[in-house]
C-alpha cells in the first residue's frame, strides 16, 4: 500500500448514534410514592397514638406527604399530555387547586374559631386568574365572539369570491376587446379596402361608384365604431404597456391641458384594478372637458402602502355634483374592489378627485 495513501478516518462522533430521548417515567412510580406516603402518614398516626394523643400533630406530617404526591400527579399529567392551550390551562388549574387546597388545610389546622376566614382572598386571586386564562383560550366560543368569527369568516368568503369574479370579468373583458381588434375590426379593415379598389374601378359608372363609395363609407364609420368599443372596455396600450403608459396616452388625448405625473409602480396591480384606475382617470377627464372646457388639469399616479394612489385635479370653476351619475358609477366600480373614491370640488377651486385601489397581488 502506498505510504501517502491512508483510508479517510470518520470522526467516532458521526459513527455514534443520536441521543435518545429520555425514557418516560415508570408507570408505577405515581402508586408506588402515593402507597409509600400512605404508609409514612400511618406510621405517624400510629406513633401519634402509642405516645399518650393529644394535639394530633401528625395531620402535619400528612399534609407534608401529600403535598409531593400532588406536584408528581402534576407533572406526569404535564409530561404525558400533548402540549397545547387547554392542556396548559388545566396544569394552571391543577397547580391552583393544590395551592388552594393547601391553604384551606393550612387554616382549618391553625384555626380555632375566632379568626376569619383568612384564605379567601388568595383563593379569589388565584380563581380570577385560572378564569382569565380560560376565558383567553376560549374566547371564540363565546357567543358575540363566535358570531364575530362567523361574520369575519363570511366576509373574507365573500371578499375572495368577488374579487375571483372580478378578476375573470376583467379577463373575458380584454379577451372581447382582442377579438374585436384583431377579428372584426381587421375585416372591417380589409373590406373597406376592398371597397375603395373597387370605387377606383367604377369611375366610368358614377351610380355604382356612388353606392360603393358610401359602403366604404359605412364601414370606415363601424371601424371607428368598434374602435372606440373596444378603447372603452380595455385600450391595448393598458394591456402592452401598463396603466402608466395608458395614462399618458389620455392624457395626450385629452382637449384639455393634461399634465401626467405617473410613477412606474413596483408591482403591477391585477388587470382588473388597472382597468379600474384607467377608467377613474378617462371619466375624470371627460368630465374636465365637459364641464371645465380649457381648463388645466393634473392627473398623478402613485403607489404608497401597498395602495394604487390616483388623483385628477382641474383648475375649472368647480362646483362638481359628487352624485352624479357618472362619479356615483365610479366609486361603485372602485369600492367593487376594496378601494375608495373621494370628490373635493369647491365653487371658484376647481375639482379634485381622488381615489385608492390596493395594488398587491
């Protein structure tokens, strides 16, 4: 064998077993020390007995005996147990009834008839506290709290299941939307092509030219018609480029001034919170248009907390019915969604509108 060569030694405490768990108890130890207190306390009775009576001192020696044959009963209820808050509260119950046994004993040996009660006080302490420990732990099964349980439960049911049929509306709603651009609106396209080769054919028959001149007209109309349709259920801009992009995009659009202030969020919110957000800012622009023409206006995007942050505000003439029609449709649409829309519009300060949608997934 080489002399470089040596076999790779294992340290002798890898090759060692792990250390076992320590044994449980005997299962006669508890009857074994209750038998062997029983018959130190006789022995003390008898030895009471043979010197004469009198003051039957040996109820002590008694006491002295039990008191070690309760704290062993205690600990192997606590070790054969499973841990867990209601065996908790009954070693609490358990240690608090010797306690309270103890005392009594302690009294009814030492009184002699004139003095109170005087146990009852710890006694009232140590119960009020064995109660409260109760009362923490089944605290759910009370019944207003049970009942509270049951509506929070209900709640966070409902919560999911409408943001689960929110979040497929706002699927099917772009998928209407891809298939509007990319099926009918392309052979609307295509047939308005057609149309006007064929009007350029036609030019020795202004009848027939005239007829197919107004088709192309026609279908040029239906093509900004499910334009429009499908910019209003969900812009593609939104879906390719983000609520960001989108913003800007209206904002370029708008006849009014728009400022844009639009922070790229760290996280992109659920597409149906972002289809709500665009359409905060499209309606309140519409409205700045509508009722503040040529007046200046400031849309900001922001996430903070956890929370999608839009605000649009105009320098128009204010005044804004905060229920009208079209604001009361956009706060019903965000509160859909767990979020809150506020409208400020005082006469002569302009309008502002402020909503908040959560943003996280």
């Amino acid at each position: 064998m080489d002399a470089d060569y040596a076999p790779t030694q294992i340290p002798a405490a890898l090759d060692e077993p792990p250390p076992a768990a320590p044994p449980p108890p005997p299962a006669n130890a508890l009857p074994l020390h209750i038998a062997l207190s029983a018959l130190a306390g006789l022995v003390c009775t008898i030895v009471w007995a043979v010197t004469g009576g009198g003051y039957y001192w040996a109820a002590w020696a008694w006491l002295g005996l039990a008191v070690p044959v309760l704290v062993h009963a205690i600990i192997r209820f606590g070790l054969s147990a499973p841990a867990s808050a209601r065996h908790g509260l009954a070693l609490h119950g358990m240690v608090t009834g010797m306690i309270c046994g103890i005392l009594v004993v302690t009294w009814g040996f030492t009184t002699d008839g004139i003095r109170g009660f005087w146990p009852l006080w710890p006694l009232l302490v140590l119960g009020v506290a064995v109660a409260v420990h109760a009362l923490i732990i089944y605290a759910d099964r009370l019944p207003g709290r049970a009942r509270e349980a049951q509506l929070a439960e209900r709640v966070g049911e409902l919560t999911r299941t409408r943001r689960g049929a929110l979040d497929v509306q706002a699927a099917e709603l772009r998928r209407i939307e891809r298939d509007l651009h990319d099926g009918a609106q392309a052979r609307l396209v295509a047939l308005s092509l057609l149309l006007g080769r064929t009007e350029e054919r036609l030019t020795d028959r202004p009848e027939e030219a005239d007829l197919v001149r107004r088709a192309r007209e026609e279908a040029s109309a239906a093509i900004g018609e499910l334009r429009d349709l499908a910019r209003g259920i969900a812009p593609p801009v939104l879906a390719d480029r983000g609520l960001a992009a989108a913003v800007e995009a209206l904002g370029r659009r708008a006849a009014t001034p728009v400022t844009v202030e639009a922070r790229a969020l760290e996280t992109r919110p659920l597409p149906v919170v972002e289809t709500a957000a665009y359409f905060v800012v499209a309606e309140g622009l519409t409205n700045v248009a509508k009722h503040a023409p040529g007046a200046a206006a400031h849309v900001r995007l922001a996430e903070e907390d956890g929370r999608l942050l839009i605000e649009i505000a105009d320098e128009g003439p204010g005044g804004a019915d905060a229920d009208g029609s079209g604001l009361t449709g956009l706060r019903h649409r965000v509160e859909a969604l767990d979020g809150t829309l506020t409208v400020t519009s005082v006469a002569g300060s302009g309008t502002t509108i402020h909503a908040e949608l959560p943003c996280g997934r």
